[in-house]
C-alpha cells in the first residue's frame, strides 16, 4: 500500500485560461503543453490500518493549511474509487531551484495522483489519471502522458482528458526559463480563471483558440519551427491581453520582462529563431531549437535583466519509481 511517482512540470503553448466549471476544472478551451526535464514533483503515498490520521509532509517547503485540505481532498476522492478507508501519510518533494516561478500544483497533482493510485492498486488508465489530476489542479492532467499533450477541452468530465502527441523525443526543443525576478512566486490562478469573462477581449479568444490549436499542431507534426513558434507567442499575448483587460486587471509582466520580449523579438529580428512565452508571473520562458541553446544563453547571460536561467528539454510524463521518500 505504499507506491512513489514523479512528475513533470509543463508549459503550455496554447494557454488554458479561464473554465466553464469551476468544481470539476472543465476548461473554456482546449490546449497543448511540453513537459520540462528540470522541474519536478515526487510524491511518496502510503495507506496503512496503522495510520491514524491523514499526514502531509512537504520536504524542504512549509505548506499552508488550505494546500494541506485540497491535498488530503484528492486522496479521498482516490480512496472512494478504490473503495479503501485506510489513513494515508504523503511525503513530496520538489526538484525546482527556488524563485523560478514555476508553480509546483501541475507537477504536485500529478505525482500525487499517480502514486495514491498505484498505492492503492486502482485498476485507472492513464485517461482515467488524466481526468483525476485536472480535477485535482486544471494543468496538472497534462503532466501526466508523455512529452508533448494535447488536454481536450471535451464536455464533461469523462472526456476532458489530456493524451500525448508526441513522446519527448520526437522534437529536441527547450524551454529556456529566463528569470527576472526571482522573488516574485507564480500568483495563484484560480481567482484569475473566474473572471476572464470581464475582458472585452475574452469572446475573440474564444473565437480564435481552437483554430490556434490546430494550427500549431500542423506546424508541431512538420517541426515547422517559424511557424510554431509564431503561434505560441501569438496564443501568449492573446491570453495576457484577456488577463490584462479583466476585472479587476491580471498584470503579471515588470519592466523586465517588456525589457526581455524586446531583446527576444529583436534577436529574431537579425535572424535567431527564437520566440517567447509567459505564464502567471515575470518570468519569461524563451523557446527555441536545441541547436541554437547554446547561442540563446549566451545572449540572455548577457542581458542586465536576467539573473539566471534554467534549460529545460522535453521529458516524459508521470511514472512510478522505486525510491520511496520515507
Ligand atoms: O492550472 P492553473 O490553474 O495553474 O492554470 C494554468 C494557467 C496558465 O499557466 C497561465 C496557462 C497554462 O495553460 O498553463
């Protein structure tokens, strides 16, 4: 009754940003990520008649007591599938240099996700886990299959899942997260996704995401690099221009960052093909073929407003593994 997993954070290319269910995490719209080799969650999970009560224990982290509910949450809604009534104790850890920004609830409810159900022996396809992790924490479901992975909007819980469209080896692409600010965490989303419908912008996003999705997913099966990253700036933009404009405004970019865009478009300019992305937070992370990586951080070594970097390439989804935390 006690199984470890290990799970990769992910950044989207086509954003998801705001829900049509907010219990069940059903998204407005459907979107495509790459999982990162530098940024993970592993999660240990035992049940056990010894236990007395449900414990949570974050390694090299303090957590809150809302973080600690929503955790032991998920677990109950595990143990209701396998139909165990058994205390759990969950270790997890968090392989992320601090202050990058990454947010840790993709990776953690994912690894979670994974290790409660191999703990329990739940007889779940990796669907079915898809389906559990996006009830846990919306992105996290794309953390789950391998490499590159499309999470379908769908209409109901049943169908929105999250399934792989490439394996992390079919495209040698970084995300080279460029930090500006390491002192500013990823500001939670939650309250974000609730209130795009305030942005004036919000119906033309709607109107232009799916089409956006197809799109990249043309240029992702011809490795059409100009094009996909064309595309991937372009649905970035799109959702911070909603987020922007929503009441009251999301405004997740500083100087630095405006200052880094420019850089990135000017290098493109002169003939790197380079694009960037950004999520909730400052921190911008630049997308570009393996073969230029090394040019790339070069020059963001070189800019004033970028205080380190962090290479990430494209890595497999969630797996069991045989070291336990405790
Ligand atoms: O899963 P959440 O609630 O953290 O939402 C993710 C929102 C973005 O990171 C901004 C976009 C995305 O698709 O990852």
């Amino acid at each position: 009754m006690k199984a470890t997993a290990t799970a990769p954070a992910n950044i989207a290319f086509i954003k998801y940003w705001g829900k049509t269910d907010s219990e069940l995490r059903l998204p407005a719209n459907s979107s495509f990520s790459m999982n990162l080799s530098e940024a993970r969650t592993t999660t240990t999970v035992e049940f056990s008649s010894n236990y007395t009560k449900d414990v949570v224990q974050f390694i090299g982290e303090k957590s809150t007591p809302a973080e600690h509910d929503r955790i032991i949450a998920h677990i109950d809604r595990l143990r209701s599938i396998a139909g165990n009534r058994e205390q759990a104790r969950i270790v997890t850890q968090n392989s992320f240099p601090k202050g990058t920004g990454i947010a840790s609830s993709a990776s953690g409810f994912a690894a979670l996700t994974l290790a409660a159900a191999l703990a329990l022996d739940a007889p779940l396809t990796q669907n079915d886990l898809t389906m559990l992790a996006r009830i846990g924490s919306g992105s996290a479901c794309r953390s789950i299959p391998d490499g590159f992975v499309v999470w379908e909007k769908g209409t109901s819980s049943a169908t929105s899942t999250a399934r792989s469209v490439g394996s992390a080896e079919y495209w040698d692409l970084r995300d080279i997260l460029a930090v500006v600010d390491p002192t500013m965490k990823k500001v939670p989303t939650t309250e974000g996704h609730e209130t795009v419908a305030t942005s004036p912008h919000w119906n033309d996003r709607l109107a232009s995401v799916e089409g956006r999705l197809r799109a990249i997913l043309s240029a992702f099966k011809d490795k059409n690099f100009d094009l996909f990253g064309r595309i991937l700036e372009e649905d970035c933009l799109d959702m911070h221009k909603v987020m922007q404009s929503q009441v009251p405004p999301l405004v997740y970019w500083t100087e630095e960052t405006r200052a880094l865009m420019r850089s990135i478009i000017g290098w493109r300019a002169s003939g790197l093909p380079v694009y960037f992305t950004i999520d909730a937070g400052p921190n911008v992370h630049v997308i570009c073929e393996g073969k230029n990586e090394k040019t790339v951080v070069n020059r963001l070594d070189g800019l004033a407003c970028v205080q380190f970097v962090l290479v990430n390439r494209p890595s497999q989804g969630a797996h069991g593994i045989d070291t336990h935390l405790f």
